[in-house]
C-alpha cells in the first residue's frame, strides 16, 4: 500500500474509556465535545513534509475516509487534517 500526494494512510488509536471530574467513564462514542482523534500513521504521500511512518498524531476527527484493505480498516487523511506530531 503507498500512499499518493498529499494523503496519508492511519489507523485510528482507540481509547477505551475517559473519565469525567465527577468520575463518570464515558466511551469514545460519548465524547462529542473532543474535536480530534488520535492515530498512527501507516504510511505518507510523496508530497507530505514532516510528516514520517510511525509517528503518532491527531487529526480531525470529521476528516478523510474509512478504506478497508484485507480485512484490516484504515483511514485516509489529508496533510492539513493533522493538527499535532506527538
């Protein structure tokens, strides 16, 4: 799989549970108030500038499209998309 452009291929890092002040555990899904996702990148387009394989990110979470390769579901962004290189 190689990434075209300025596209980047991520699997999205799942975080089971977050809890609240009040000590509440809210599932990924509840957490609307939290605009971006965490992921890890899997691989970058030839046009994408710092950037690298294996860095972990976060990026929008309305951002790119869902792309299901030999049973395993990946997510393809834009370069813009990203907002932090952890």
């Amino acid at each position: 799989m190689k990434a075209v452009g300025r596209y980047i291929v991520i699997t999205e890092t799942k975080d089971t549970s977050t809890k609240t002040k009040g000590g509440l555990l809210l599932a990924e899904g509840q957490r609307e108030d939290i605009r971006y996702r965490k992921g890890k990148i899997i691989e970058v387009g030839d046009e994408v500038k710092g950037i690298l394989t294996g860095d972990d990110i976060y990026y929008d979470r309305h951002a790119g499209f869902y792309i299901e390769i030999d049973g395993e579901v990946y997510i393809v962004i834009k370069d813009t998309d990203v907002v932090i290189i952890l």
